[in-house]
C-alpha cells in the first residue's frame, strides 16, 4: 500500500524556518520524483518544487526560488522542504506528493504550517 506521510509542520514566526519531512512506503520510492505543494485557506493547490529521483537536481516557481530547497534521503525514503525567511502568507497545508509510471498519482495527509507573530 503506497503511503506519504509529512510531518514537520506548525508555528513559526515571521523570518522563521522549518524543515518539513515526507516519508513515502510501500513503493521504490528512490525511482520517483518527488513533489511538493501547498494549500492556502480558499485558494488552490499550488506547486512548490520538485526533485529528481537521484536529488540531482530540483525545479522550484520563481516566487520559492531562494527560500525553500528540496532534497531527499533515499536511504531513509524521505523528502524534505527546507522553508527559510517564512512569510504569513506561506501559511498553508503542505503536501508531498509523486506520480508513478501509470501516471498515478499519490498525496500525502498534508502538514499544516502556520507563520504568525
């Protein structure tokens, strides 16, 4: 049974950092990609980044570029989002997520995290 399960999440302050962890099981989870994404209260699922299956190389939208890194651990099946110079408007739930070879794809429950004085 294939499983993502983040954990990391809660409140920081602004100009804080978290480090988010995905653990993924039940598949070779060194043959995938990895993604992230999060949700804001009333908006849409947005992407955050993704890495390779080697952690070679990582693709993030210019508005994460240079506050949030990816980088993963295959050894330990685990995906990680790096958060620095947290925002109040970086408060969503975090989700890691992959798409196999049949183009399934599988989500984890979500981390919330929260950026507030």
């Amino acid at each position: 049974q294939v499983q993502l399960v983040e954990s990391g999440g809660g409140l920081v302050q602004p100009g804080g950092s978290l480090r988010l962890s995905c653990v993924g099981s039940g598949f070779t989870f060194s043959t995938y990609a990895m993604s992230w994404y999060r949700q804001a209260p009333g908006k849409e699922r947005e992407f955050v980044g993704d890495i390779s299956s080697t952690g070679r190389s990582s693709n993030y939208p210019a508005s994460m570029q240079g506050r949030f890194t990816i980088s993963r651990d295959n050894a330990k099946n685990t995906v990680y989002l790096q958060m620095n110079s947290l925002k109040p408007e970086d408060t969503a739930v975090y989700f890691c997520k992959f798409r196999n070879f049949r183009g399934n794809e599988y989500w984890g429950q979500g981390t919330q995290v929260t950026v507030s004085s």
